[in-house]
C-alpha cells in the first residue's frame, strides 16, 4: 500500500521550555486541508517542519513515506508560501520566480518560460518586471504564491495566503487553490480565520496549544458546535417586544437584555435564524444589526474544550524539558470517518 502524501507520528518540536507542536500523530491526502488555529496555536511551527525548515524534537514526519529534513528529493516536491515576506526588493517579480525555478533544476531559459507562465497565473503579467518595492501587499502575496507553484509541486503548503488580498485576488487564489486540489495535489492552507478555508475545503484540521484537538469535515464540527448553546445578539427598535415572542419558543433557552439589545441562547440555532426575520417582519419590528459571537473560530475551540472538559482532563502527554502549562490538556475528536 503507497505511503500517504504526508503523515506523522508522535511529532514533537520544542524550543527550549517552549513547546511549539506536542505529540502529533496525523495523515494529510490528497486535495485542500484547511490547517485552523488561532495565532500561536503551533500551526506555523507544524507547517516547518513538515517542509523542512525545521527538525523534529521526537517523533518523525514523512512525506510520501520518507523523511524530510534534509532531504532533497522530497524538498522538490514541495511548494512553500510563507506567511512573512522575504524578498531582495529590487528585484522584479519575474526574476525572483525565475531564480527560485532554477533552484529546482531548471535551465534559465527554462526557468524563464515558467516564470512568466506562472506570473500570467496569478495574474501578475502586467507588472512583473517591475521592482517588488513598489507592489501592494497583495502583489506580493501572489508573488510568494507564484514561487511556490512554479515547479508543480506535488505537495502545496500555504500560509495565511489570503492575507493582504482584494476581494478580485483572494478569488483568485481560491480558485487556483482548488484548482490544485482537484489535480490531485495535495495542498495544506494555514488560517486563523474559519470562513476563508470553508471557501477552500470541508476538510480541515484543528489545532490549540500545540496540539491537534480535531479533524474532519467542517459541517460536522459546526453540528457539535449548533448541539451546544448557540449566542444570537440582536439590536432591535423594541428589544422587550421582541424578547418575548422569541421566548414562547422551546429552542430558546434564555434571554438577556443589554444596553445594545438581547443575547438570545438556542439549542437549535437554524431555526432561530430563520424565525428571526419572519418575527420581526410580522410584528413591524425593526432589526439594526443581528450577529452571533458564536460564528467563529474561537467558538469552535471554546466548545471543543467545554466538551472535553467533561469528558475528561488530561495532563499533555511531553517527551521535550517542560509543559507549557501544568493543567494544559486536550481531547482528539476524529471527525467525518
């Protein structure tokens, strides 16, 4: 049976007391994998050392059923976009991704011929000769963008990869993105912000404090998420009005008014959505703003941890000099088969 495109086992990487990625053990396939965490989470660290960047502390990590660090044959068939620049700002566009190409082994004419082909890509042709002083933050992303793909690699890792972009270019990049998924790349996106990567993949991967705490389909984590108090705030023209037509339904399980209007608790979510706008339609009732603290990344780690929490709590599991935190602990939730 083939190797998967990337796997590891019991993966550690600390930095002195520090402990960046703690015990990992995952497989990655084919398509979009949408690497979550919050800043700080050890997503950064996990993605260096699994493009080589940095050693493992303890465990290993393979791609393609080989080691990484300081392996040529699997560098060459990664594609990295870092999250921070790092360019010689004099040089154009086109000479960067022609210098990187020829890295990989390219002759220069060859080199050059993908450089512009790639730069025509995303969407850079125009000014691709011009210094990269001059580019906007979006340019520069997809110049780091166009490095990365240049050489076809089998496997694409991105991070933050949307940063900095216009609506036009973050579609733009979505779409190549997809577009590599569906070549049968395997393509990790590294992102703080859960909306971004569901325009990518369902597939994604969790990970807080340096650990992986779930992974799975996207819309089976927001289902454990809808099973669990949902938080509605509501600015409406007639808050106590509309507080108690909201409260003779059996979802709702509490109301609290503010100075800005009520924070509604459901344990059916979808349906207080849809009940919403239809209350306030029927009852002439005006509705300023309507939005959920709940709807985003942070909720999904708070309720993943409230869960395991009353499961059980379990002291990390630490092969490095030091826990980061004494009572740090989490639970692994496999999701979608």
């Amino acid at each position: 049976m083939a190797a998967p495109p990337i796997e590891t086992r019991n993966l550690s990487r600390w930095y002195g007391q520090v402990i960046g990625v703690n015990d990992i053990t995952l497989e990655i396939t084919t398509g979009v994998t949408g690497l979550l965490g919050p800043n700080g989470a050890g997503k950064s660290t996990l993605m260096k050392v699994l493009t080589g960047q940095l050693k493992a502390s303890n465990g290993h990590a393979r791609i393609f059923g080989e080691k990484i660090w300081n392996n040529p044959y699997v560098l060459s068939r990664i594609g990295l976009c870092p999250e921070q620049d790092a360019f010689y700002e004099d040089m154009s566009a086109f000479q960067f991704v022609t210098y990187l190409t020829r890295l990989h082994g390219f002759t220069t004419h060859e080199a050059e011929k993908i450089a512009g082909r790639t730069l025509d890509i995303v969407d850079l042709a125009e000014r691709k000769h011009d210094p990269i002083r001059t580019y906007s933050k979006g340019m520069r992303q997809r110049t780091k963008l166009a490095q990365a793909i240049a050489h076809d690699p089998d496997i694409l890792f991105l991070d933050e990869p949307l940063t900095g972009t216009d609506p036009i270019g973050r579609r733009r990049v979505i779409d190549l993105i997809l577009e590599f998924g569906e070549r049968g790349k395997s393509v990790i996106v590294s992102s703080h912000v859960l909306h971004e990567v569901e325009s990518m993949t369902t597939n994604i991967l969790l990970i807080n404090k340096g650990r992986v705490i779930a992974d799975g389909d996207v819309f089976k984590i927001r289902e454990m998420i809808d099973g669990h108090p949902h938080l509605i705030f509501i600015d409406a023209d007639k808050p106590r009005e509309f507080a108690k037509l909201l409260a003779g339904h059996k979802d709702i399980m509490s109301i609290q008014f503010d100075e800005d209007g009520i924070r509604v608790a459901t344990k059916n979510p979808a349906a207080c959505y849809k009940r919403i706008p239809r209350l306030a339609l029927e009852n002439n009732i005006v509705v300023n703003r309507l939005t959920s603290p709940d709807n985003n990344l942070a909720a999904v780690f708070r309720y993943l941890t409230e869960a395991g929490h009353k499961q059980s709590a379990t002291s990390p599991k630490n092969p490095g000099p030091a826990s980061s935190s004494s009572s740090d602990w989490s639970v692994t939730l496999r999701l979608g088969g």
